[in-house]
C-alpha cells in the first residue's frame, strides 16, 4: 500500500512537472532532459534499496544524488500542486459556464497555463535551491548554542557548571573527515565539566562508527564523557541473518564507545562529584512514542541514587519526558534528548520564529522547554539521516551552564 501511495506521488510530480516545464520554457528538450534526470535518480533511489546498499557508507557523489532526488522530489510537489489547483479550477469554471471550446478560448487556455507554469516552476525554484544548498553547506554548518538555566535546589559546589551535550551523530551518513574533525575540536573549544552524548551513533550498524572512532574519541572534559543508545543504535532498521549477529553487532558498538572513552549509561546512573557534594547523572535506554523501541527503564536506572539529589537525565526520545518523566515521582531537573533533529529543516530567527513540519509530529522538538517545574533541552542533532542535508535547522552543540538561584528578574 505504501509502495502505491509513493508511486501515485511519483506520477503526479513526474506528470505535471513535465508539463509546466513545457509549457512554461517552450523547450521541450529542457522537459525531456528532466524526465531522463529523474528517472535515473528513481531507479538509484530503488537500487539503493533493493541491494541494501543504504547500509554502506556515504560517498560525496552519492549524498549530492540524493540529495538531488529530495530536492527535485520537493520541489515536483510544489509545482504539482499549483498545476492540480489550476485544473481543478479551470474545469469547475468550465462545468459552471457550460461554454463549448474555441479557437479563441484554446488561445486562452494554453496562454494561462504557460503563466501558471511559470508561476509553479519559480514558487519550486526557492525549496529546491534552499534544498540543495542544505546538502552542499548545510549539513556541516554547526552552530554552538548555549543555554544558562537557574535551580533553587542546585548544590552550591556546582554553581557555573557547564555541560555539553551532543545528539544524533549518525557516523553512516558522514563523508568529509575535515568538518567532522572541526566539529569534534569545536566540542573541545568549550571547557565543559562534562559532555554528554544523547544517542544514535550509527544509522544501522556498528561498522559506520569505524572510520570515524579516532576523530570523536579526542572528545575529553574534566569530568569524563557520558552516553546513551538511540533507536537507530540498536540496528532494529535492517535485515539480519540471525538474532546472535543482531547482538553482536550491539556488542560492538558497545566496544567501541567504550574504546572512545565514552562511559554508556544502560538504564543505570553516575554521581558527579565536587568538593564533597554530588548531583546524579542518569541515563535510560531508548523509549520512544509511536511503535519506537521501549528499553528505557526509569526505574531501574535510578534506583541507586536518592530520590532528593539533583537529577540530569539523559534520554534519546522526547517523548519520554511528555509521557513518563515528568510525572514520576523523581523529579528529574533536567532531561537531555534528541531523535527529531528538528526534521533538519525548517526556520528559526531566534526571538522571532521557530518552525518546522516536525511540531506536528512532536510537541518539544528543539530547544529548552520547561513543565512541571523541570527543564528539557532537545539538541537538533550532530548528523543527518535520510535527507543528506540541513536546511535553516542547524547540526547542533549546546552548551548548558547550571547556576544556583532564581532567574534574575
């Protein structure tokens, strides 16, 4: 079914993109030259696929084809919908009139839709650029966000503390050592006490972290370098032979964020301690809303501290702060998360906006939000998946500083 509805979608943008090039440039190798364009980026979209190859690592000749596929794709929409619009106006217009075609009136018609055409090809031109300069620049455009958050009950030796917190790596979609290697140091830039890691190392499997191991395992702060798994860590999202080469493949990744230096936090918790006082790091397993994966154990994870410590929480999914983290009878003074991505596009001006198609998917999806008395930042993530680019959405590194008191007024 799902195969049909994305094949109907294909017909329609191939359809009707066809026609307003056409009809809106009069030249119908231009036309010809996009069907031939688009029908390679189908049948690589289908082949990659078939043979599995969306498991293997990016190259930067396959991210800009893709990324090609998702900007034409987009871009179709726009000029389909415009078109469809049209047509359906023109014949409600001409069932009401009941008026017999002409010479004259076919003039018409063919005048206005190349108008409508040319309208439809520059509203697509503005998605499908944005789209494009997303895969060129940026995916690797990191931003550093930094966030100052008050607690009352905060012990005083962790007055100014900072941390850094990362998300959503995804090591499978990388293909340029340089940026990722400036992002890693830029990490370092910020002297935080501790960084944090919130899940999704890999897309699929724990081979993709590989060549990138050395470069993340230069991350070090003061007080040592924490993770959780995300949905994708457990490599729910491919075909295995066996569940034993299933497990083993989490057994490595497992090893290899422990030969990172990345102490992994599975449903259990950490004290960070300073001049004799501590708060409680803890870090559950992935739970996610909507048929995602539920491991996370918050229970479990908190039973070796106290009820009345400071608590950061790290857990991959939003979700679960809405759904169980706020109401629990801990209170959890801050939970990390990650997993939207803040769908990699969308429009932010802060102050002003802050948009994307992900807000209707989830209520908290980038950024602090605070309920209940308890703070939760979700990063807009380090990587990408599936849209081998970012548009207005950032690859994020945030920095939060904990200070003691209430917010000055």
């Amino acid at each position: 079914m799902r195969l049909l509805v994305f094949g109907t979608f294909i017909f329609a943008i191939t359809f009707y993109t066809y026609h307003a090039l056409k009809a809106g440039t009069g030249n119908r190798w231009i036309s010809i030259g996009y069907l031939a364009l688009w029908a390679a980026l189908i049948i690589s979209f289908f082949y990659q696929f078939s043979t599995g190859m969306y498991k293997t690592a990016f190259t930067p000749l396959r991210s800009f084809w893709n990324g090609l596929f998702v900007a034409l794709f987009v871009a179709g929409m726009f000029v389909a919908v415009v078109l469809l619009l049209e047509d359906v106006i023109r014949l409600a217009g001409g069932l009401i009139k009941k008026v017999s075609s002409n010479g004259d009136q076919a003039l018409s018609i063919q005048s206005r839709r190349k108008f409508i055409s040319q309208i439809a090809l520059g509203l697509a031109a503005v998605p499908f650029s944005s789209l494009l300069y997303g895969v060129f620049k940026g995916r690797y455009n990191y931003k550093v966000l930094k966030y100052t958050l008050h607690f009352e009950d905060l012990p005083e030796a962790f007055d100014g503390y900072r941390l850094t917190q990362i998300s959503d790596i995804h090591s499978g979609s990388f293909d340029n050592r340089d940026k990722i290697d400036y992002a890693v140091n830029l990490i370092n830039e910020q002297q935080s006490d501790t960084i944090l890691f919130t899940g999704d190392m890999v897309n699929n499997v724990a081979d993709e972290m590989l060549p990138w191991q050395d470069l993340f395992g230069k991350l070090t702060a003061k007080d040592g370098v924490f993770s959780v798994l995300g949905n994708h860590d457990y490599g729910d999202y491919v075909e295995w032979p066996n569940l034993e080469e299933k497990a083993q493949n989490l057994e490595k990744l497992k090893g290899i964020q422990k030969e990172m230096g990345f102490d992994l936090l599975l449903n259990e918790s950490r004290y960070l301690e300073r001049d004799g006082q501590r708060i409680a790091l803890v870090g559950v397993e992935n739970w996610g809303a909507g048929g995602f994966k539920k491991k996370g154990d918050l229970k479990k994870a908190s039973e070796a501290i106290d009820k009345d410590d400071f608590k950061i929480l790290m857990s991959h999914d939003p979700s679960h702060w809405e759904q169980k983290v706020i109401n629990d009878d801990y209170h959890y003074h801050l939970t990390l998360s990650g997993h939207t991505h803040g769908m990699q596009f969308g429009i932010e001006i802060p102050g002003w906006v802050k948009w994307s198609p992900v807000k209707w998917r989830y209520t908290h999806w980038a950024g602090i939000y605070k309920e209940v008395g308890q703070y939760i930042n979700v990063n807009r993530g380090f990587g990408f998946i599936g849209y081998p680019g970012r548009v207005g959405i950032w690859p994020e590194i945030t920095v939060i500083e904990l200070k003691k008191g209430s917010k000055p007024a």
